[in-house]
C-alpha cells in the first residue's frame, strides 16, 4: 500500500511544528497534499509566511504564529492532533551566539511538544535530530549505534531533545521515532547567517559576493535533499516497526566544502569566484562516512546525485538575484 494511504488510514490530524521553515514547509505540502488536517506551528524567527503560502488555499492547512517554547499557547492547538512531526529547532549557528536560546528551543521546546503530546494522546510523533549529536566520527562508517559526543551546544541540546523523546516512549509509551538529519539542502533553505552552506553559497553568487569557507575546506558533508528528508518522515510515521528507533537520515555522499564552492561557481557557467577562507567554526566536525542501511531497510532510497540536485536548487533561486538578502533575526 503506498504510504500516502497509509497515512490517510492511520491519522486525521498532523502537526508539523517548524512548519513555516525549510523543512516544515515541504513536509506540510507533502502532508496537505495526502488529504490529512494539517496545522503548522512556527515563531518566524528563521520560518517565512511565504514558505506556505501557497498551502493557505487548500481548506486542510492551518497556519499558526506560535513559540513551541511557550506551553500554554502550544497546547491550545493541540486538539485532535495525532501525528506530530517536530521540527522546530535553533539552527546550530544559533547555538554560537545564544546558548541559552538554543538549549530553551531544542531542549525545553521538545519536552513542551512530548509532554502535549502524551496528554493528549497522540499516536506518533517523529523527533527530528541531527548528525550533531554523534561529534567527531571515532568508527566508520557511523551506524545509529555510534557513541553520541556532541563537540557544539547544539549537539549537546539536540541530543538532550532525543534523550527526551527516548524518555517519553519508556515511561509513557508514546510512540516516539527519531530521524537525524544530515546537510539538508533544496528550495527554501535559509540563506541568512543562520541558513545552510549549499544555500549561503548560492546567494553569494546571486549577490556577486565572495564566498567564505570556514576552515580549510576539507571538511566533509553529507549533503541530503529536502524531498528525500520528507520521505523518511512519511515513511517512518507509516511504518509499525519505529517505534522507539533512531534512523541516519543521510544521503551516504561525502563532498568536501571545498568541492561544493566549485560545483556552485560550475552552476553559476563561472570558472572561477572569489573565494575567501575563514577561521574554523566551534565543533565543526571534519570527517563523515554515514551508514543509511537501517532506514533504507524500510524502503527508502536516497538521491545520490547531488549535482543534479544542486543544479536545480540553483535554478530555483536564479529568479531572485539581486534580491536575495540574509534574512533579519
């Protein structure tokens, strides 16, 4: 049965909070488009009404300003939920300059989501981690089972955000699944000072301004498309077996930063650019070798050209030169 339907028989109502961002807003889509109730929960500090805008037509989307930080206007939006897809996160750059914040929303921010969701008894919630948490690789290729040694705060709230969730499934029983994302790149990334490389680098280019790379460039990604991010989450919200499991969600590509300035100049029709190179970044992690197996297990499969992808996320955003600004926070 394709999981739309399964979906569609399982549950009425998700809520995807993050829903206005960059990965929110596509998993809204996908989730409008399968004929359940959606409702997005965003602050828009780094979520963009325009994100979904184009959902406001169809009468199953529901967009709402609110802080996941803030227990008693989350809980008013809760009702009849019974699937949550947590999202809503400080982005790791976030965690540089405001630790607190960043502990408040990753940590504080879930236990809100979990403990809402306990009582009001929803069916699934789907916790979206990160790469962050394992640190710098001490075995390869790194399986969900790798020590997790966070070297950023952001690493070290993430985790703390999946220790809840993984609390909540033991006390509580609530059907908890975590996916942890690695360099998710696409359309409607975030390309201020908090957004992702592949997306920054885009807009220096549209902007003719140099590209900075922090460190040397050696430093490896494991560069995932937004569309593949929101088949892992359709497809682990579907299935009976992840209750209470932890999934890689990672293309399984290792590109230096370095060979990605190059294929966004190549993109560009350009030879060259203006390339400038700054100090390393706190808890920059500079090896990756993800292993995906467990949740290709499942029947997904990963885009593995990254190119290709890369190409048309650049074309994407060509209509927007000279207009494309870091955003204001």
């Amino acid at each position: 049965m394709e999981i739309e339907k399964v979906l569609k028989k399982k549950y009425q109502k998700a809520m995807v909070t993050g829903g206005a961002g960059f990965i929110g807003s596509h998993l809204c889509e996908a989730l409008v488009n399968t004929g359940l109730k959606v409702v997005s929960i965003d602050n828009y500090i780094a979520g963009r009404h325009e994100n979904v805008a184009h959902l406001k037509k169809f009468k199953n989307f529901q967009e709402v300003d609110c802080d996941v930080c803030d227990f008693e206007s989350l809980k008013k939006h809760f009702d009849g939920v019974d699937v949550v897809f947590h999202n809503a996160a400080a982005k790791k750059n976030v965690s540089l300059a405001d630790p607190r914040k960043d502990l408040a929303v990753n940590a504080g921010g879930t236990f809100n989501v979990l403990e809402l969701s306990k009582t009001n008894k929803v069916k699934k919630l789907v916790h979206a981690s990160t790469g962050s948490v394992y640190g710098e690789p001490i075995q390869f290729p790194q399986t969900e089972d790798h020590p997790l040694n966070p070297r950023s705060f952001y690493g070290v709230s993430k985790l703390a955000g999946e220790k809840y969730a993984a609390l909540y499934e033991k006390l509580f029983y609530l059907d908890t699944t975590v996916l942890r994302y690695f360099h998710v790149f696409g359309p409607r990334q975030e390309f201020g000072e908090y957004g992702g490389v592949v997306a920054i680098f885009i807009r220096n280019m549209l902007n003719n301004e140099p590209i900075t790379i922090f460190g040397d460039g050696t430093q490896q990604r494991s560069f995932t498309y937004v569309g593949d991010v929101v088949k892992a989450n359709l497809l682990v919200a579907a299935s009976e077996k992840t209750k209470g499991e932890a999934y890689n969600c990672a293309s399984g590509l290792k590109i230096t930063v370095k060979e990605l300035a190059d294929m966004v100049v190549e993109g560009f029709g350009k030879s060259s650019a203006d390339i400038k190179y700054g100090d390393w970044l706190i808890g920059d992690i500079k090896e990756f070798e993800v292993d995906n197996s467990k949740i290709r297990s499942l029947g997904l499969e990963f885009s593995i050209n990254f190119k290709e992808k890369l190409l048309e996320t650049i074309s994407q955003m060509k209509p927007y030169i000279g207009k494309v600004k870091p955003l204001e926070h």
